[in-house]
C-alpha cells in the first residue's frame, strides 16, 4: 500500500466514525429537546389538576356551609309550622264576644 492510500483510508475511517458520531450527538439532543417537552406538558397537566383539586375542595366547603344553612333553616320552618298550626288550632282565638266564631 501506498502513503496515500493509508491517508485516504485513514481519513474514510475517520470520515465514518465522525459521521456515526454527530448522528448520535443529534439524536441524543433531539431526546433531550422532546424530553423537556413532555417533562414542561407533564407540569402543565399536573398544575391543572391541582387547581382543579384546589377548586373541588372549595366547591365543597362552601356546600358544607350551604348545607348547614338549609338544615338550620328547615329546623327553623318547622318550628314555625308548628306554632302556626298551635294557634289556628287553638280554640280560645275563634271566640269574639264570648261566642264561636265560625
């Protein structure tokens, strides 16, 4: 073999593994570059679904709070159904001028 033939398999050698190179280079940081793209879509999702929970958890609460307001409201109507029904049923009011009034 010739010198030149050496340099010119050399640098063909050389030219190979450089090129397998820069292809493993450019595929490791387009992985990297998808990599913090699904990594920046995952916190996006999961920030949403806190809110979400941060909201639930307030739509709740104020159920609650809603919720006892009926029930002391209801206790409070019949109450108030009861006195009521206590006086139309009461016999002494439907007297006027010491007779039933009908």
């Amino acid at each position: 073999m010739s010198e030149i033939e050496i340099v010119l398999t050399i640098i063909s050698v050389l030219g190979t593994l450089s090129s397998i190179l820069f292809a493993y280079l450019a595929f490791h940081k387009g992985s990297k570059a998808d990599e913090k793209k699904d990594g920046k879509s995952e916190g996006v999702l999961l920030s949403d679904v806190g809110y979400i929970k941060s909201s639930i958890d307030r739509i709740e609460k104020t159920l609650d709070k809603l919720q006892a307001k009926y029930d002391d409201l209801h206790a409070r109507l019949i109450l108030v159904e009861e006195k009521v029904n206590n006086h139309i049923e009461d016999q002494n009011i439907h007297i006027k001028g010491g007779k039933k009034h009908e």
